[in-house]
C-alpha cells in the first residue's frame, strides 16, 4: 500500500536498531573489566530470545532492555541521571516512543538484585529481563563473572582463616561468600518456568565447582 513500508524495509529497520543498540553498549561498557561489559550484554539478549520461545513477551521492549541494561548501573557510573538522560536521547534517535522508553527505564531500574525492587516486578516483560540477566549470573559463565568481578575490586576469592564445611568461616568481602549470598539463590527466584529449568542445570554445576574447590583445598 502506498505510503507503508515493506516487510523487507521492517525487517532492515530492525536489523539496524539491533546494530545501533550494540554499538551504544560497546561505547559504554565496551572497556568493562567487571563482568557487566558488553559481551555480557550479548549473552543477556540470547537468554532472552530463549526464554521468549516459550514466554510472551514484547522482544523489542526486551531486547532493549536487555542490551542498555547495566549502561545505568550504580557499581559502573557515578552520574546514573547523566547516563539515563544519554540513554533516551539515544533511543529517540531510533525512534522509540516516549512510553517505550518509560517501560524500557523502569526494567533497567527495577530488576537488579541488589537493588531489593525485583521481587516485586509483576510486568512479563521485565521478568523476562530479570531472568535473562540472572541467568548469566550462575553456572560457569556466573563462575568467571564472579571471579572478573572480585578481580576488579581486588577481592580475594577466599580467606586464609576459612574452614572448610563452615560457611560461617567465610569473610563476607570475599568472591567467596557472593556465591552463598546471590548466586545459588537465584535458580529459586526466576519467575518464568524456562528459566527456571535452564537455572537448574547451570546452578547445579556451580554446587559441583565448590565441591571440587573445597576438595583440592
């Protein structure tokens, strides 16, 4: 029809957004040493796009979300309001509507751990979001971000006055504790059932990691 665009000149639009959104996180976090750098962001979006085959869900909105999800993060940036504002001038130059960006902000807002506001998300689409990130949080790839992170911060992975079979033997600011503390929690605190089923297996392998990390101590 006149005046409408093509399925190919659609499909191209998209393409181009995806491109776009990744070359922003590059330039943001494309330096990150933390783990939350943008290779990160990639493996967030594919658990995503995992969890969509099954899920319904919004995948622009949650894609976007996926990939700009840690360019506000208080552990990365100092000025958060600086980095939200560059954010949605960002996605007004690809033409996201105001309320697109509302929505895609409050999941980047909402679904960190520590922030103590993701349990009480209701929106599937920020779920998703929220699974998507958890789960490259645990198994081996939750494993070495753990370990990127602790390096980051110069935290040891354990203490020297640890005892084995004594989780209160284990410092608090160790890479160590993070685990007990976040990471084996949350195959218990994914809200749809794909993740649930993927955080299974990949939290089972970190239980495995620890039980080989204590018997070579």
């Amino acid at each position: 029809i006149k005046g409408m665009l093509s399925w190919d000149t659609l499909f191209c639009c998209m393409k181009l957004d995806e491109v776009a959104l990744q070359r922003f996180v590059r330039d943001e976090l494309g330096q990150d040493h933390t783990g939350h750098g943008y290779l990160h962001a990639v493996r967030v979006v594919k658990n995503a796009r995992k969890i969509l085959r099954k899920e319904k869900g919004d995948e622009r909105i949650i894609v976007t979300a996926c990939y700009l999800h840690d360019c506000i993060d208080h552990k990365l940036f100092d000025d958060i309001e600086g980095q939200k504002a560059k954010v949605k001038v960002f996605l007004s130059s690809l033409s996201y509507s105001e309320s697109e960006m509302s929505t895609i902000l409050f999941i980047m807002e909402n679904i960190s751990f520590s922030s103590g506001k993701s349990a009480e998300l209701t929106d599937s689409n920020a779920r998703i979001v929220c699974d998507a990130d958890r789960l490259d949080a645990v198994g081996a790839i939750g494993i070495i971000r753990t370990i990127e992170y602790g390096a980051s911060r110069n935290r040891a992975f354990y203490n020297e006055k640890m005892e084995i079979g004594r989780l209160d033997s284990i410092e608090k600011d160790t890479s160590l504790a993070h685990f007990y503390d976040k990471l084996l929690k949350l195959k218990n605190l994914m809200f749809t059932e794909t993740a649930k089923e993927l955080a299974e297996e990949r939290s089972l392998f970190m239980e495995h990691f620890l039980q080989q990390f204590y018997s070579e101590l």
